[in-house]
C-alpha cells in the first residue's frame, strides 16, 4: 500500500554568501508535526544527509 500527500518545501544553501556554494537544507513550509521517519525519509528523497 503507498500513499501520496503534497507538501511545499525550499531547498536553501547556508553557510555561504554565495548561490550553489554552500549546504544544502531543505525546509518543509507548514508542516508542523512530521515524525523523525519522515523527516528522514523527506532527506533522503532530496539526496541530502540526515
């Protein structure tokens, strides 16, 4: 069984002045209560370390 839900995010660099240069974050826009699995498995799809 899968399930779908839409959910708006940013991705954003920090830790530089520059675009491109620095980390990459991604920030999840309203969502208040996501679990750790998910946060981890959102990480994940985006390629970025947990």
């Amino acid at each position: 069984m899968t399930s779908t839900s839409e959910s708006q995010f940013q991705q954003i660099d920090v830790f530089s002045s520059e675009p491109v240069k620095g980390n990459p974050v991604a920030m999840a826009i309203g969502e208040d209560a996501l679990t750790t699995e998910q946060m981890v498995a959102f990480a994940n799809w985006m390629n970025l370390t947990v």
